[in-house]
C-alpha cells in the first residue's frame, strides 16, 4: 500500500538572507526539531532518517527514508531515493526564501506492505488500516511547520 501526503505553508526567518538560506539547506538546523522525523544525519548532501508515524492498529511505525539535497538559487531542494526495504518513506519537497519567509512544500509517500486480502474480514481490516493510516500520515505533516519554526526559535 502508498500513503501520501503533503504540507505547504510559510514561516518567516526573522535573520539576514544569508542565515536563512543557510539554515534552509541544512538539513540537521532546520528539521532537527520536526517531531517525526528521528535519527536525522546530513552527510555527503544525502539526508537519513526514520519517519514516524503512529498508526492505530499498528502501533508507532518508524519508516527508514533518504533523500539528497540539491541547493538551488533560492533555497534547496530534497529529491528522494529509492530505498530496497519493504516499509519505507519516500521524503521529498522545496524550500525557498521569499523576502524573509522560508517557503516550503513537503511531500511525504509511504510504503507499506500489508498482505493481500484472502476474506471478507482481511479486505475489512485492510480498509481501516488504509483509512487510519492515512490520518495519521496527515496528523504527522501537519506537524511539521511547527517543528520548523521551533527550530528557528532555537536559533534566535
């Protein structure tokens, strides 16, 4: 199964245009305080992390993804990489610096294997699993402009 979501929204970087470009492009800065995402590294211009999202049914789900940052004229850009695991997060989006507000738009594809549904009862389960997951991967986005503008806050 693939759950997507996405988050865009705009928050305003109160230093010079050099210090929030800065804080844009760097990964391990500005999301270090986005709840759901754990175990962040920045290295070689590849970011690493798990995702997680609390799923009724299943409990706290922690999805491995990765994503390389390319910097472009006025901010970054995370393009996602395939990963080989058989529950993983595809993690992808764009910032930019519009006269002193960080723009972003997030964009968050989650795979997610469950078995194929043999009865009634397994379609049934599935379905529900299908709809809370899908909250819950909304509740988790939403979530994420206030672990940036936390992050700026640590900064200031």
């Amino acid at each position: 199964m693939q759950f997507r979501a996405e988050q865009r929204f705009r928050v305003r970087h109160p230093g010079p245009s050099g210090s929030a470009l800065a804080f844009l492009r760097d990964p391990s800065r500005s999301l270090r305080d986005v709840r759901f995402i754990r175990d962040l590294r920045f290295e070689g211009g590849v970011v690493r992390a798990h995702l997680t999202v609390d799923v009724p049914m299943l409990g706290e789900q922690r999805l491995p993804f990765e994503s390389r940052l390319e910097e472009t004229a006025r901010g970054a850009r995370l393009v996602a990489l395939p990963l080989s695991e058989s529950a993983w997060a595809e993690v992808s989006g764009e910032g930019n610096l519009e006269a002193g507000e960080l723009d972003y738009a997030l964009d968050v594809t989650v795979h997610f294997p469950l078995p194929e549904p043999q009865k009634w009862g397994a379609a049934a389960f599935q379905k529900m699993v299908d709809a809370t997951a899908r909250r819950a991967l909304a509740r988790v986005t939403a979530e994420f402009p206030r672990g940036v503008a936390a992050s700026i806050a640590r900064e200031t």
